[in-house]
C-alpha cells in the first residue's frame, strides 16, 4: 500500500487480496487484484494525486462491477476459460471441443 494510506483501505487492500487468494488467484496476483481495485477506489474518493478518467468516471466501483469487465473483450471470454468453466460444470467431450462449441455447450 502507498505511503499515507488510511486504515480503512489497509483493511480493505487485506480483504480482496484474502478472497482472490482463496479463488484461487497466485499471491502475487492477489496483490495486484487488491492494490488495483483499492487505488482505483482511492482515485474515485479523490485521495489519491492523480487518476485515470476511467478510474474517475466509471459508473460502477469496483466491487459493484464485480469483475463483469474480466471476460469480456473483442471476442468474449477464451477457449482456456471456456474449457475452464466446462470442467468445472462436468461438460462431456469438452476435450475435444471448439470454442463455439464449448460456447453453445455453456449456453452462451
């Protein structure tokens, strides 16, 4: 955490760094998902120097967005976590699977 930071955001970095840990997340990356999210929450409370406009002018927080940006993107979420996800559910024949396919098997 920066120099300065309060307590709240200490407790808050402590949180989301614990819970993407227990997702399964790397300790290293839970840093990163925590010090993100609390700077981006620093900017938005104006207690920070400088902000992004997206960090500023976002219509949701973070935790409301709640990662909703996280598998989105020109083509959606990737055949890694497409097949991610099938493991997860008991897909049958995911192994052999497109990525359409894994789509339509998902009902996406």
């Amino acid at each position: 955490m920066p120099r300065g930071s309060s307590p709240k955001r200490e407790r808050q970095y402590e949180h989301i760094k614990e819970s993407a840990e227990k997702r399964g997340a790397s300790e290293g990356r839970a840093k990163e998902i925590a010090a993100r999210t609390v700077n981006k929450e620093r900017a938005r409370a104006g207690e920070s120097a400088t902000a992004s406009k997206t960090s500023t002018r976002d219509r949701k927080s973070a935790p409301q967005r709640g990662g909703e940006r996280s598998h989105q993107g020109a083509q959606g979420p990737t055949k890694d976590q497409l097949y991610a996800e099938a493991r997860k559910r008991g897909v049958e024949g995911r192994s052999s699977m497109t990525k359409g396919e894994l789509a339509r098997a998902l009902g996406r």
